[in-house]
C-alpha cells in the first residue's frame, strides 16, 4: 500500500516543514501539562535524516517495564538495536519502534520533559516507519480515561478509554484473541486466525473519524482497535513480542523490506478470548547449591528415599524453552524459597529470568520474595525496586505471595488503601495487568458454614469424615503457615488493592494429579473480576476442560503434568474434550480421523508433547 499522507486530527501533532536531507534538529521545548492535550508551541529547524544501516532499528525505550522482550526479539531477529537518547535520534532512525510500557500519564509525562514528543509527532508525519506496540498505539490518540483525562500525542482522532467490567467481561484484557484484519496492514499478513497476546486495560474504539487509520479490531465486550496502519506507520495493541512465533512474524515483516518477504495475506476472523495453559516452574536451590526446577506433593518437594533430597526436575532456563517451544500460552517461575531470601541477592535467578528472556516470546512471570525488605547492612529496598529489577531481568508480570496476604490483613482490618502495600506500589507504576497475587490456600473441612466467619462452601465431595463444608484458609512461607484470613477474603481484597490476576493455588491438589479444586475456582472466579488462574492438580488434559467449563478460570497452570510427561496414558484416538470447548481457533489432527482445535498458540501441543507425541506447528494448524 502507498503512503499515505499525513493529516493530524486536531493541532496536537502540526508541524513545519521537514527537510529530509539536513542532520540538523533543534527542537523546542514541547508545551505540555498533565492531563491537558498534547500541543507543540512552535517548531524550527525540525528536521529529519535516515540512517543508512538496514541492520540497525532504533528503540525508543523510556526505562518503565519490560522493554527486554521486545529487546531480544529484534536481536532474535538478527537486527541490532540503537537506543534513542535524544529526540535527534529519533529524527535520524532508519525504523523506530515504540514499545509502550506503564502508564500512559508518565509516559506522556516522558515525552513531553524530553522533547521525544514533538520528535515521535515529526517522524510519523512525515511517514517514516514505524512500529508502536501497547501503550505504544494509544499513545498516538488525542488523550486517555487512564488516570485522566490525559492528553495524547493527538496523532489519531478518539478516546484511549477502559474496558466495560460490567457485562462479565474481567478486565484487564489479558491472554491470547483473535483479530479482525479489516484492511491490508502487511506486518500482520501471517497471522490469519491464530491468536496473539493483549494485556491492558484501556482500549481505543474504532469511529468514522479514525476509521481510515484501522487495520484490524478485536472483540472483547466491545469492538476495540487492535492494529492501526497509516502509510509506513504501524501500531499494534497487542504484544508481538510475546505472540510466540506469529508475533515474530509481525516484527519480521515491519523490520524486513516489503521485497524479501512472500505470502499471501488472509483475512483474520472475529473470535474470544482464549483460555490459557501455563506451564509453571517451581524453582529453588537444592543442596548442593544448584538452582533447579523441583516440584512437590502438596508443597514437600524432598524426595522421601535417596536422604531427602530436594527434587531435581531439571534446570530453569532449558525447560523455560522447552515449554515455549511446545505451545505454552505463558511460563512462570515460582521461586519457593523467596520468602526466606533477599530476592535482588538471588543473581542466579535474576540470570534465570534474564537468559530465559532471550528465547521464550510468551509472557513471563515471577514470583517469589517480593516484598519491602532491609538487608544486612541495613539498606532498605522496597517491593517496588524488588519488582523492578524483576521487570528489567526480563519478567512481564510479578507474582506476590505472603506478602499480599499480609497486606490484605491490613486493608480488612483498618479499611484504608495506604498506597504502600506491594500490590499498590507496583501496580501503581507498572499497571495492575502486571501485578499477580499468588494464594496458597488449604482446605479446612467444617461440618457447620457458620463455625467460622470466613466464606465457606458446600463441598462437591464431602470431606473425609463425611464434612459438608470447607473453608479455604490463606498460608505464607510456602504453606508453613496459616493466616487468619479465606481465600475468598483475600481474593476480593487484593482486587480491590490492585492486582490485576490471581494464581489460585491449592496445597491440598499440589502435585496429586486428580484434577483442579473445582469447588475453589468456582468460589473465586465467581467472586472477582479480574482473571483467576487455576492451579494444582492437574493430571489428564481432561482436567483442563474440566475447569475451563465448570468455572469462569481464565486460565489453567500446571507443573508436575508437564515435568514428569504424565499423560502418556491418554487415548489420542478419542476426541478429548478440549475440542467441544474451542470451537472458533485451531484444527489439529491427532490421528487418522480426529481432528481437534486448539484453545490458544498451540497450549495443547505442550499438553501433547508432555505425553510424548510427536506434533509439529504448520501455518495455524498443529498436526501429529
Ligand atoms: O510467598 O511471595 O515468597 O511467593 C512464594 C511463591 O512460591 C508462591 O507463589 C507460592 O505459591 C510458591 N511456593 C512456595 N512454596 C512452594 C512449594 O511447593 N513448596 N510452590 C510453592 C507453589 C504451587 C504451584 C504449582 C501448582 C501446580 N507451587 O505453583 O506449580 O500447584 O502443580 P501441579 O500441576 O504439579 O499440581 P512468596
């Protein structure tokens, strides 16, 4: 498609004429203020010159969230990257790219202190190519709701505003949707029906005004804008940097010339959210010093013969890239002895993190010893720094275990949001969609709901002594102790705190592989708006259907499934029951007669290839 030429919505983005052959710039300073329209005060000598090495694409990284990801998949990709320094750099960029991260206050805030701003509005006008990515695309919109109104760079007409909660949708948008291509984008020629990775909270709508700017939408409650395509300016809501092998694909086609790349585009169709698989590594150091992946029954990770010793599943980084190689919609890493160590002192698992990066483009959590903390010297290290060195390391999204169950104590028994609890620093600067609260819950059995003042339940399956009822109570350091707070409490008040996801655990499912505490996930996914993770428990990827149809989880983990290829028992020649429940993404034929279709970016080939069948990924179809 021809370039297009620039007009601006409104006054935010006009500049003068740009000469593309002087080095020259002198900028002025940008006339901005929080939470008023983005507006130039005047512009001489703008002025904006290529460089010439195809190899080389300029990032323009503002130093909030994890920029890494995008980092190693331009250098995956064989580019090199030069970071932008001053607002010349980006006049002078062959390709920009624009990953977003954080808030949009702070990074207009950003943009504007720096004269980055008036650079970015410069370069696009004057059709130069560029890529923005998440933050990166609503950026270029006349303002956002987020803690606004806020003004934008103005460059596209329309509103960034939230999502809708009300109509049952959990917000933030987080996991793996379709896209609706509505016009030729090229950069997302490969994708055709497979999914690619959202996670935000704000979302800008298509309207006549912006409609020539659309290239596709996504539907999650409303129809939003997921791409927008303008000449050589490409932004992109999603996160092709952690779309797995599509998103490559993405970047791929914006980095290389048009010429050296074929196929054929095909029109994208409209579909839901995805459920998620996630494969989780329980890390920790094992006795003789070596970080490992260990994994436990019902929290004891010590093998019972060969002297107690800690479980050796094998080494972090290496199953991170299996996992991701097999389909994993996402991999976390929990680190079960963070409680008891000072996680910025644990280099090998920020090295983990750091080299796993490099090679899984899926999302990556962490979690493990997240907290205020003041060491030996008496230094003090808040959670926020904790999380940020996580984040730099490589990590999309932290996970808090005892620490949130502390803050929540605080916030039911005092009411007050105090802004210092970790789950409000964090999501306070990185956005709610990266903060996860980890509950380590285990079921107490009752045989009357009011014998306690936490929430009960009636139990599918009555307890052992033939109990009705059971109680979920909250546990930190691992499971060694249990709070005076439910599951059910914690849950509603860590959403209230901030957190954007729950990984909801349960010791007493750890490990036995007889499926997920459907009981728990119903209670909490029922009681909150924000996405619940299933974990524990899973056996046979029927346990996977079985939650995702039983209960509103968004998301199902697992470990010792994957770790110790347990599923080799299942009969591949009968239709599993993931097929009936994503009816709208893949097929994948696992035999001579059956077909099934896959709930996200091939999450049941890591399903299949832990039963150790043989499956490759072909286009959007998986096939054995
Ligand atoms: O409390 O902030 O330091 O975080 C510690 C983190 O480590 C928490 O997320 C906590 O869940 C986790 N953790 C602590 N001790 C253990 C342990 O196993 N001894 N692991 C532990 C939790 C639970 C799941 C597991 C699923 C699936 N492991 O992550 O992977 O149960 O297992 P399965 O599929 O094999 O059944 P903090």
């Amino acid at each position: 498609m021809e370039a297009a030429p620039f007009t601006s919505p409104s006054s935010t983005c006009k500049t003068s004429s740009i000469s593309s052959s002087s080095s020259l710039i002198s900028l002025s300073k940008i006339s901005y203020r929080n939470h008023s329209p983005f507006k130039l005060k005047s512009r001489r000598n703008l002025s904006v010159r290529a460089s010439n090495d195809d190899s080389v694409v300029t990032l323009l990284d503002y130093g909030a969230g994890n920029v890494r990801s995008v980092r190693n998949a331009i250098r995956h990709l064989g580019f090199q990257i030069k970071d932008v320094q001053t607002p010349k750099d980006i006049l002078n960029a062959r390709r920009l790219i624009f990953p977003g991260v954080g808030a949009f206050a702070p990074a207009m805030d950003v943009l504007n202190n720096t004269g980055m701003g008036e650079a970015l509005c410069s370069y696009i006008q004057n059709d130069r190519p560029f890529l923005g990515i998440c933050l990166g695309l609503q950026l270029l919109f006349e303002s956002s709701d987020e803690n606004g109104p806020v003004g934008g760079l103005g460059m596209i007409p329309g509103v960034v505003g939230r999502f809708d909660s009300s109509h049952g949708f959990r917000v933030p948008h987080i996991g793996w949707n379709a896209l609706q291509i509505t016009k030729d984008s090229e950069i997302l020629d490969d994708i055709r029906n497979r999914h690619v990775y959202f996670v935000h909270s704000y979302r800008a709508m298509p309207s006549n005004e912006n409609k020539e700017w659309i290239s596709s939408t996504c539907n999650y409650g409303d129809e939003f804008i997921a791409s927008v395509r303008r000449g050589n300016v490409h932004a992109v809501q999603f996160h092709p940097e952690k779309s797995g092998d599509v998103g490559l694909s993405v970047l791929r086609r914006f980095l290389l010339p048009k010429s050296s790349l074929t196929g054929k585009r095909t029109e994208g169709k409209a579909s839901k959210l995805a459920k998620r698989v996630i494969a989780c590594l329980d890390v920790r150091t094992n006795d003789e010093g070596d970080l490992v992946v260990t994994k436990g029954d019902q929290y004891d990770v010590r093998e019972h013969a060969e002297q107690s010793k800690v479980r050796n599943l094998g080494k972090p980084v290496e199953l991170a890239g299996q996992y991701y190689n097999d389909g994993a919609d996402e991999v976390s890493f929990l680190n079960i002895t963070g409680f008891r160590d000072f996680p910025l002192g644990d280099v090998p698992m920020l090295q983990v993190l750091r080299r796993a990066s490099e090679n899984v483009f899926v999302p990556l959590t962490v979690g493990g010893g997240i907290r205020d903390f003041t060491d030996s010297n008496g230094r003090y290290y808040s959670s926020l720094e904790v999380a940020s060195e996580y984040f730099r390391s490589g990590a999309d999204k932290i996970s808090i275990g005892s620490d949130a169950v502390h803050a929540a104590e605080e916030y039911l028994k005092t009411k007050v949001k105090t802004g210092k609890s970790s789950i409000e620093q964090i999501s306070r600067v990185y956005g709610n969609q990266a903060v996860v609260v980890s509950i380590d819950p285990r079921r107490v059995y009752l045989n009357d709901p009011s014998d306690v003042e936490f929430k009960s339940i009636k139990l599918t399956k009555p307890g052992p002594n033939g109990e009705e009822y059971a109680w979920y109570q909250c546990t930190i350091n691992g499971g060694r102790e249990g709070r005076p707070i439910g599951a059910y409490e914690l849950a509603k008040a860590v959403e209230e705190l901030g957190a954007g996801e729950i990984l909801l655990n349960c010791i007493d499912c750890d490990g036995q592989g007889k499926g997920f505490d459907i009981d728990l996930v119903k209670m909490i996914s029922d009681a909150v708006s924000i996405p619940v993770i299933a974990s524990s428990g899973a056996g046979v990827s029927e346990h996977f259907s079985d939650v995702f149809s039983k209960t509103n989880a968004s998301a199902a983990l697992a470990a010792g499934i994957f770790h110790r290829k347990e599923m080799a028992d299942i009969a591949f020649d009968q239709p599993l029951e993931l097929e009936l429940l994503y009816c709208e993404t893949y097929n994948m034929k696992i035999s001579n007669s059956a077909y099934l279709l896959l709930p996200s970016n091939g999450a049941l080939g890591l399903c299949l290839r832990a039963s150790g069948i043989q499956c490759s990924i072909m286009s959007s179809s998986l096939l054995v």
